[in-house]
C-alpha cells in the first residue's frame, strides 16, 4: 500500500485526518502522522487500523529525509518557514509535496528542479491562500470562455466566531495560529484600484479599514498583503481593479488599530523585565510623555484618537491589558506579551462554532452589459474539534493530495491551485459534502 505522510497535527488537522483515514480502505494507501507532539497525534487517529503516528523533529535531518523517502506523498502542516526543509528532501527522494501555506521565495527557487525531477510541490492549497484562489478562478475561467472583460475583482476571507458563540465585545477567539493573527498584516499592503495603485503601510493598516455586506450582515475588511501579485497568478493582468483583503466582525480593526498605534504588536525586541511587570504598566511605557492625561485610558484615548468611553475602548479593557497584573513572561516581545494575554481570553468553549466567510465580487461586461457578479462561501464548524477552519483548511490540501497519488494531476513543478485540472475535482468533491458557493449576478 501506498504512504502518505503528514507532518504536524496541530490546530488544522483535524478534517484533513478524518477525511484521510475515511478513504484509505478505497484508496488504498496508509497515513503515517509525525509531530512534536506524538500523543496529540495519536489522538486524532483514534486506533484507526491504516493510521500511525511517531514523535517528529523537523530538526533531525536524518529522520526528516528517511521518512520522507518511505513515502508517496508529503502533506506539510508544519510552520511555513520549516516547509523548505521538507521540500529539500522531498527533491532529492522525487516526492510530492503540498502545504497550505503561501509560497516562500526559497520554495520557488525549487521549481525548476522539481519540475526535472517531474514531482509536484502544490503550495497554497488550503483555506487563504487555497480555496480563495480555486474559487475565484473558477469563476474567472468561466468568464474568460464567455468573452467578458473583467474590471473589478475583490475578495475577502475571514475566519471569525458564529454569531451564536459570540461572548467577548471583539467577536472573535482563536481558531488558527494565535501568533499569526497577532503579527497579521506587519508590511505594506499593496493593491489597485481604478488603474491607480494604492499602498498601505502597516501603521494605517486597520485605521483604513472598509465595511463589506453579505446579506444583511456587515464586517470589516482590510487589505491583505499584496494584492497587484495576483493579477499574474489569476492571468487578469490589465484589471483595473483588484483587491483582496481580511473579515472580521464590525468593530474589531478600529480596536485593534490601538494595539498596532501602540506598538503591542512589535516582534523586533524584547521588553526588559517582562516578567516583574503589569499589563498597565506595559501600555503607560508606550505612552510617550509628553501626553496628557488625567489617567492611562485618557491618554490612550486621546494618543489613539478614540472615544474615551466608546466601543473602541470597552474592547481594549475587556482584554486585560490595561490591569495591574504581572505579566509572568520572561525576555517577551510586545506581541509576545499581547498573543499571552489573549490566548487566555480568546478561547473556544467546547461548544463554540466558528465561521469562515469568503465574499467574491466581480465586475465585468459582456455584449455591451455591465454586470456583478458575487460569489459566497459561509461554512460554520459543528464544535471545538471539528472547526470550521479546520475543514476549508484541510479538506482541499486532502483532497488534492489523493488527486496527486492517484496520478490524475498532471501538472509538475512549484505551483499553487490556480489550473483547472487541480481547482474543477477539489471543489466538485468539497461542494458533495455541503462546502458549496452559492453566485449571484445582477
């Protein structure tokens, strides 16, 4: 029988291990499950017959190569900068490779040889990045056949908290990667608008966030890296617009744009004596001196341009981070010290649902008519284990791994999900188990 492996178990894996371990009798095939945490992994295969699972250093370069040589297939769910360990050795024993992650530089300087050697490395093949791009460009192959001239592309993606499980003014709790959702947005967003590039430093990011409705309900969106890339990936190089951007619940950004006004969200240094201090005294030490105020939350209002007793402000008090508690956390970061303090308040209740909300707008004219056309994803999880990032995250890149072992993609190289032939059987399949788009033109 043929192997697959899947390196890393984490918050991700669940769906994509379900799902696995539910077509290894048809298909054929073992899932053989490494992670730092060996009990974690053996949980999620539950004593399943064609399941194992072993304690996994991605350190260990030889037991990296020897298992990735024992097997047909590679799924990497690991950190994204420990990916190209994996694809090194993936190239040298010609083994295919897919991740959920975006493409590195480094990942991409493999193409060349992947594609000599005739393996597939498929990146960006799970939620955002991933079902984003095979949705959207469903839609744009389509089009194109039709002879329409695209003008506007916008997409937005968020994962958030059902309506129903909302217990905290944010709206949100962590159902992904805390670190990544702290540090989300560090750069220059980057997109175009009416044939006019537009830039968004990191320190505006949230300040500049805009509303998008999907029926009757409104959240905010904010730009999302860099968007002009994708006019090549998506082959509409002359749109006149295109954004893509982020979801979160109404409200979040405009509170959120005080931790980054702040400077809570900064990596790049470690504050002395984290661990001796409070969470006020963190926040009154990134006030500069010369702002008045009667007390903290007067000056943080007045620095930050906030209500003082407004919607803003009751959020960044029901975090914590303005409370004479010692923050307990040695040689931290500001964002370090931040993601502590809100992996403590941000977390699911075992009854919890969350949300994945993916919104399409386009644009375009064809025989002389102007039309739009939206395109809408809400998927909601059934509780703490099943998630519903968890199934848009890992039920494409499961999905797509059993399209790979069963030599039906043909494809070679460093790619992302953006060719029919991957993109059409990854949501013909998700769409049969209830992830489905519903369109809508006008």
């Amino acid at each position: 029988m043929k192997q697959i492996l899947l390196l890393g178990a984490g918050r991700s894996s669940g769906a994509l291990i379900q799902y696995l371990l539910g077509k290894t009798e048809a298909e054929r095939f073992t899932l053989k499950i490494g992670d730092i945490d060996p009990v974690l992994a053996s949980q999620k295969l539950d004593n399943h017959p064609h399941g194992s699972s072993f304690y996994f250093d991605v350190n260990d370069s030889n037991q990296r190569s020897n298992e990735v040589k024992n097997a047909d297939l590679v799924i990497s769910l690991l950190p994204p900068s420990l990916h190209y360990f994996v694809a090194q050795d993936c190239l040298i024993h010609g083994k295919n490779l897919v991740t959920a992650s975006y493409i590195s530089k480094e990942i991409l300087s493999l193409d060349a040889e992947a594609q000599a050697k005739g393996i597939l490395f498929l990146n960006e093949c799970g939620l955002d990045p991933g079902l984003d791009h095979m949705s959207a460009m469903e839609i744009i192959l389509k089009l194109k056949k039709q002879g329409a001239k695209l003008l506007s592309f916008k997409s937005y993606t968020g994962g958030l908290i059902a309506p129903e499980s909302i217990d905290n003014p944010w709206g949100y709790k962590f159902t992904w990667n805390p670190r990544n959702v702290i540090l989300a947005g560090q750069g220059t967003a980057k997109y175009i608008k009416d044939n006019k590039y537009h830039y968004i430093p990191y320190h505006r990011l949230f300040k500049e966030a805009v509303r998008i409705k999907l029926d009757t309900t409104g959240y905010d969106g904010y730009a999302n890296r860099d968007s002009l890339a994708y006019r090549h990936h998506y082959g509409i190089e002359n749109i006149p617009t295109l954004i893509r951007g982020t979801l979160r619940h109404e409200g979040f950004c405009s509170a959120w744009q005080v931790f980054v006004s702040l400077g809570l969200t900064d990596d790049s240094f470690q504050i002395e004596n984290s661990e001796k201090m409070t969470y006020r005294d963190l926040v009154d030490a990134f006030i500069p001196p010369s702002q008045r105020g009667d007390s903290l939350e007067e000056k943080i209002a007045k620095y930050c341009e906030i209500d003082f007793d407004g919607p803003a402000m009751q959020r960044i008090i029901s975090t914590g981070i303005l409370e004479d508690k010692i923050i307990g956390l040695k040689n931290a970061s500001p964002a370090q010290i931040l993601q502590h303090l809100l992996e403590s308040k941000w977390v699911l209740k075992p009854t919890d649902k969350d949300m994945i909300v993916m919104l399409h707008e386009f644009e375009y004219e064809l025989d002389g008519t102007k039309k739009q056309l939206t395109s809408s994803l809400v998927v909601k999880g059934d509780d703490i284990h099943q998630t519903a990032m968890s199934k848009t995250v890992g039920l494409p890149l499961a999905i797509a791994a059993l399209q790979i072992l069963a030599g039906k993609i043909k494809t070679k190289g460093v790619q992302i999900p953006v060719h029919e032939e991957i993109l059409a059987p990854i949501l013909k399949e998700l769409e049969s188990i209830g992830i489905r788009f519903q369109e809508h033109t006008k």
